[in-house]
C-alpha cells in the first residue's frame, strides 16, 4: 500500500478514533482512513505530509446571522458601497468564516430591494474558489415581526404579514432569500408559510408572541427553524410554552442560538443543548412524517450565529445605527436606552465559550458552529436511507469532508492545563504530491 498522506492524527467530527486526509493533486479531500488502520500497512517514519498529533480538524464557519462587519451595515447596501462587501468577506475568511448569509433588519421597504439587488450582483461575481466567506443568499429578519417582540427594530418599519407585503420586500429578489425570519401569529390565513417555501425559503420563526398552539401550526405548514432562540420571545413557561417549548420538542425545528453570554445566560445554553440531545418526535402533516431535514448528530438540532453588527472588526465605542446610534462595549452593542442590539464577536468565539464555560466537550462545540448551519439550511445532503433517524458517529454515509478544499479546513486546539480553544486555517498547507 503506498500512501501519499497529506494531513494525519486528526480527529475529525463524526469519526472515532484519530483519521488520515488524503489530498488529491487539486488539493481536495479525496479519502479519510483510520490511523489503526494505516498504521499496520505504513510505518510511521514513512508517512509524510502535516502531523496535527491529536488536533481536531473542521470545516469553516457558516454564520446564518450577520448583519454586517467593518462598519458598513448590510442594509444600508448600496451600489457606491458594494465594493467592501469584498472586503467583508475576506475579513470573515480571516476569522474562520467559510459561508455566510448577510442579513438585512427592519428597514423601509425600498431599502430592502435595493440591498437585495447589490447583493444579487456581488453573488453573481463571487469566484468558487477563493480566500474569502461566501455568500450564501441572504436572511430577511423582519419586517414581518410582533411589535411586541421587535427589540431594536424600528417599529415605524414593522409590515403587516400578508403575501402581498412579502411580494413588495421581495421584489425580483426572492431567489436570493434563503432564510426569512417572521411572526406567525401576524398571519391569519395561514398562506404565508407555504408560499415562501413553495419559493425555496426556509422559514424562521422569531421577534414573536406565539403560542405553543400557534408555533406548532406554523411548524406543520413548513417552518422549520427559530431565529435567536431565548431572545424576542416569551420565556418557557409551564403553562403557556410557548414558541420556545413547541420548538424543543420537535426534532426538525433548528434553533439559533448566541452564545456570547449576554443574549442568554450560559445555564440557559446549557439546557437547550441538553434538550437538543434527546430524540424529537418527527413533525406530522395530516397525519404523515413531513421529510425530516438531518439532524446534526453532534449537538441535535441547534446551531451557532454571531448575530454580529456593522462594528465587528471595530474597537468598542459609538457607531450610527439606522437613524440611531448603537454603544459597544466588550464586544456587545445597545441602544441608548439600554436595549440589546447584537452584538460585534466573531461567530467561532462561540465555539470557544461553550468549551470555556464546560458546556459542551470540543468536538460538540465545533460542529454547532461549521455542520449544523450546513445542515440547518441544507448545504449538506444525508445520503443515509434512515431518514428518520439521527446519524450517529459510526454513519460515514454523511461526510462533509470528501470532496472539501484541504486548505480551507480549521485545525484546533484544546489546551487543557489553561481550558483554552484556538484555531487556525490550514492555507499553507504543503501538499506532497
């Protein structure tokens, strides 16, 4: 057997035990194979390429939530403008970012089309392959959200959740949306869900009051995913759970979720992650399963945004805000009266603090942040005919490496004595062919 191996003693998620990368001549992951196994047919001394001892190996980032970096605020796009979004992406790139959905707030309705027309074009231009984050599509948040909920967005900006309202804000842009955030108890007919998805939409539900009653309607017409979970919406509680608790019990409703501290109180994370670990009962329509999207195996059905704001990359200090101005300090932005607007950290430093603060072992805390918004918004197929079932870490049907640029992975590091989690891009990987 002769082995021309590019990346070993690797742990890699989903895999058990420490895995080899073999690298093909165009630098893609071509096969991953246990060290056991190699290490009877190679000697040690023979294998060549980068020794990681024990490092775990990961895609890049996907942020589902990003309201803009560097200063320039996603929706205020404009066509003078368009040129940072290059900028932007590098800069993610450079804090481990491989894909991402640029969202747009609460804004007057001729701003979201002409943001959504931007973004059409840069898109359109984006190399396949290249040191930079890339755009996904983008997620609307808003402006179809309960005023009582609506936080930090403008409520004189707020619309009515009808199908014609939707079509306005869409304009010709629809197949840009991946992801729209709204209300469903704003929607009395009960066609809203379904026409977005029947546009390719992932509908999530957020900035809202819904019952449990109400949520889980609106999960049987085809939601299937929750924007921030914990904040702009009722708290559980064990009478009314609300939308929360008829997320929580639904193996096929994604959850988004910050985990910077301030959003929610790490005891909180700590019990979604619990809950999001036991089997879900499988959503119904009718009285049949409604196809399941796959769950991540490594941390159920939950996944990691920054819901960063346009001062990610800028020191703490003031910064304008549609017609207002946000205050940032120690990586959190309010309003002046107080009221959390986002926040400016990185999405990988959520991966860090779950690990800190002993929520999740490393290799959980990882794929909350690189498989799961993959699967959430179906960039990843399950090729697993268990359809219904969740692929456990022996299922090596559903491997999001094969196929992957090698110097696009993050390679991290857990040191223990110190509890500290870092990680770096493989860019100058040297490739022994």
């Amino acid at each position: 057997m002769t082995v021309n191996l590019d990346i070993f003693n690797a742990h890699l998620l989903g895999y058990e035990g420490l895995q080899m990368i073999l690298v093909d001549r165009q630098g893609r992951i071509k096969e991953i194979l246990p060290m056991d196994t190699v290490s009877k047919r190679v000697a040690p001394t023979d294998l060549k390429g980068l020794n990681v001892a024990g490092d775990w190996i990961s895609l890049g980032g996907v942020d589902l939530q990003i309201n803009g970096a560097l200063g320039l605020p996603f929706p205020d796009l404009t066509p003078k403008n368009a040129d940072r979004l290059s900028e932007i992406c590098q800069f993610l790139w450079q804090r481990g970012v491989d894909g991402f959905l640029p969202t747009l707030v609460t804004s007057s309705v001729p701003k979201i089309p002409q943001s959504l027309a931007v973004l059409a074009d840069f898109a359109a231009k984006q190399p396949e392959d290249s040191s930079a984050a890339k755009m996904l599509g983008v997620h609307l948040e808003g402006p179809f959200l309960n005023p009582q909920k609506r936080g930090a967005h403008p409520a004189e900006f707020l619309s009515p959740l009808t199908i014609d309202n939707v079509k306005r804000v869409l304009g010709d842009y629809a197949q840009m949306v991946k992801v729209m955030t709204l209300a469903p108890e704003l929607d009395s007919t009960g066609e809203v869900i379904p026409y977005l998805r029947s546009l390719g939409i992932t509908v999530s539900l957020g900035h809202s009051m819904a019952t449990a009653a109400q949520a889980q309607q609106a999960f049987e017409l085809g939601a299937r995913m929750v924007t921030h979970t914990f904040n702009a919406m009722p708290p559980l509680h064990h009478r009314e759970p609300g939308l929360l608790g008829a997320a929580l019990v639904h193996r096929d409703v994604w959850c988004g979720l910050i985990a910077d501290g301030e959003h929610v109180c790490p005891i909180m994370l700590e019990l979604l992650l619990r809950a999001s670990r036991s089997p879900r009962a499988p959503l119904t329509k009718g009285g049949s399963p409604l196809a399941p999207l796959a769950p991540n195996a490594l941390g159920g059905c939950v996944f990691l945004v920054s819901d960063a704001l346009a001062p990610l990359g800028l020191p703490d200090g003031i910064y304008p805000w549609d017609n207002r101005e946000i205050e940032v300090k120690n990586g959190t932005a309010r309003l002046p009266d107080g009221t959390l607007a986002g926040t400016t950290l990185p999405l990988l430093v959520g991966v860090q603090n779950l690990v800190k603060w002993g929520i999740c072992e490393v290799e959980e805390a990882i794929a909350l942040a690189t498989v799961a918004p993959r699967h959430a918004i179906g960039l990843t197929i399950d090729r697993s005919e268990r359809s219904h079932e969740i692929p456990t870490k022996k299922d090596k049907t559903n491997c999001d490496y094969l196929g992957q640029p090698a110097n696009r992975l993050l390679r991290w590091h857990w040191e223990k004595s110190t509890s500290s989690l870092t990680w770096q891009r493989l860019q100058k990987l040297s490739l022994n062919k």
